[in-house]
C-alpha cells in the first residue's frame, strides 16, 4: 500500500499551481495564439465605430436632456424635452400617418418583390434582362425618382397619371393635393423605388432551394401556386422574416416622401415622425429645438428596439421549424 508523504511545514509545495503564473501562462499561450494581433488589427474598426456610431448615441442621449441649438451654451433640462414631444398633438398625427404608411407599404408592398423575384425565377430567357429592369429603380438617385414621379402626380388633366385614367373616363385626381390620396401616393412610389433590391435578395435566396423539390411536386402535379405555397415560402421563412423587420423599421423611419413630395401635407395628411424630428430641428427657424428633435429621435429608437425584440420572440419558433 502506498502512503501519501505530504510536505513538511513550511516547505513549498511543487504540486500546486500558482495562480498569478497560471494567468501568466494563459496570457502568454493568448499572446501566442495571435490574440494579440487579432485585437491589434480590430483595433482600428473598434475606434472607427466607436467614433462614428457609439459616440454619435451617447451625444444624442446627452442632448435629448438638454436644450440646446448647438449655438448657444447647453441648459440641462432634464426630462422637459420628452414630456414636450409628447405633449405636442403633431407627435400622434405623425404617429398614425406614419402607422398608416407602413399598413399601406406592408399590405401593397411586401408582396410585390416576392411575386416579381417567383415570376423572374420561372422565367427561362432574357432572366437577367429582367433582373437588371427589376434593379434599376434602386440605381435612380432618390431626388430624381421624387422629381420623376412629381411630373407623374400632376393633378391636372395633362399629368401623366391622370391622362391614362381619362382614356377609361377617370378622373383627373388632385394626387398629392388630396388628403386621401397623398399617402397612397407615397407609398406607390416609395414601393417602386425599394423593391429592386429585395427582389434580388429573393432571387438569390431562391438559388439555394433544392430543385429536386420543385421536381417533386412536379412530378405530383402540383401547380405554380401549389410550388410557391408548399415548396417556394417555407424555403425562404428565414428571408422573408428579415426582410419583414427591416420593411417595419424601414416604414417607421420614413422622411424622403414625405419631404420631397408635400412636405408633410396637405393639411399633415402625410407628417410623419421623421418629419416631425426635422421639423423640431429646422424646420421652426435657424435656431432649432435640437434636444426635443434628439428626445423624440431616442423614442423611436425605444419603441423600434421594442418592437424588433418582441418579434423576435414571437417568431422564434416559427423561424426555426
């Protein structure tokens, strides 16, 4: 039987680890497994993004609680900017145009770049031809489309719009000039401008499905829309819930429409919060409200961060099935 010799008192004991040179040891092991020169070489990224992202956030906090034209000296003025955008009745008009704007972008303009990248993807000939035609409206500079499509909106009977309806006997339609048609009318031709890009997004995502399902369900009998339905959308859950999410947070952060276009009216049928920020910070006179513009901007920040976690969590599960 062996017999364990434990050391004498006082003497050191060479079994055990010293834990400062245990965390030397790690250190130098990290230093030799380019640790080091993996830091050293994010290390340029980390301040560039730091400068330019994190530091624009937190002075954009600082100044939500100050009142402030970034010309005089600062007050701080704690919450008084918040409890000043949401006392001001813009604030909720913006909020349900803005609301209204991506109802109407969600309901007309989601579909739209799924159908034209399905139809593109059947198509044998002239398919790039197509996708370049699809993808030309993103390449158009986005004050010349507002420009382009204005000369269409015209509410006369000579506007482009309004001399094709009248050979079926309609109209003329005050396009932009109509509280009811106004927003409609923005997001006809926001949707114009954004699709191209999330049809490509389609078109390559449609790439990776397995032909051999298309195959099957062919060979069932299946129609087109019995393929889109059953093979083509759940192959493309994962896709279709980002580029959901980036549509919502795209629509709640709209301001080129509604800018270029009518300038938030007529009579703020097309304000929305966006606006409303520019409004706060230029719009008043030189000598802008930059805290409450920043106050309201960390609001929608709030809401949209909210919002993206929420559906997040409701639709785990089903992204994941």
């Amino acid at each position: 039987m062996s017999v364990i010799e434990r050391p004498a008192a006082g003497a050191p004991d060479v079994h055990r680890r010293d834990p400062a040179g245990g965390r030397g040891g790690a250190l130098r092991r990290w230093v030799r497994g380019n640790g080091l020169a993996a830091v050293i070489f994010l290390l340029p990224m980390l301040i560039a993004f730091g400068v330019f992202s994190w530091y624009p956030i937190a002075r954009a906090l600082l100044m939500s609680l100050q009142q402030t034209n970034l010309v005089d000296p600062a007050e701080f003025v704690g919450l008084d900017n918040y409890a000043y955008v949401l006392q001001d009745p813009q604030l909720w008009t913006a909020v349900k145009n803005t609301g209204y704007f991506a109802a109407l972008a969600l309901v007309f303009g989601y579909p739209v770049p799924l159908v034209l990248a399905v139809l593109m993807s059947e198509v044998r000939r002239w398919r790039g031809v197509y996708t370049a035609l699809a993808y030309l409206p993103v390449v158009v500079p986005p004050v010349v489309a507002v420009l382009l499509w204005k000369f269409f909106y015209d509410g006369g009977p000579d506007g482009v719009f309004n001399t094709l309806l009248g050979w079926v006997g309609l109209g003329p339609y005050a396009w932009l000039n109509s509280s009811s048609l106004a927003m409609p009318s923005l997001v006809l031709e926001a949707t114009w401008a954004a699709a191209g890009g999330t049809v490509i997004i389609y078109l390559a995502a449609l790439t990776a499905v397995p032909p051999e399902l298309y195959d099957a369900a062919e060979v069932d009998g299946a129609s087109l829309w019995q393929k889109v339905w059953h093979v083509t959308l759940p192959q493309l859950r994962g896709i279709l819930l980002i580029t959901l999410i980036l549509q919502l947070i795209g629509t709640a952060q709209v301001f080129l429409e509604p800018y270029l276009f009518t300038g938030g009216g007529p009579a703020d049928a097309t304000l929305t919060v966006l606006l409303l920020i520019y409004n706060y910070a230029f719009g008043s006179s030189l000598s802008g409200d930059f805290g409450a513009a920043t106050a309201a901007s960390v609001m929608l920040a709030g809401v949209l961060a909210l919002l993206s976690a929420l559906y997040f969590r409701l639709t785990r599960s089903w992204s994941q099935s």
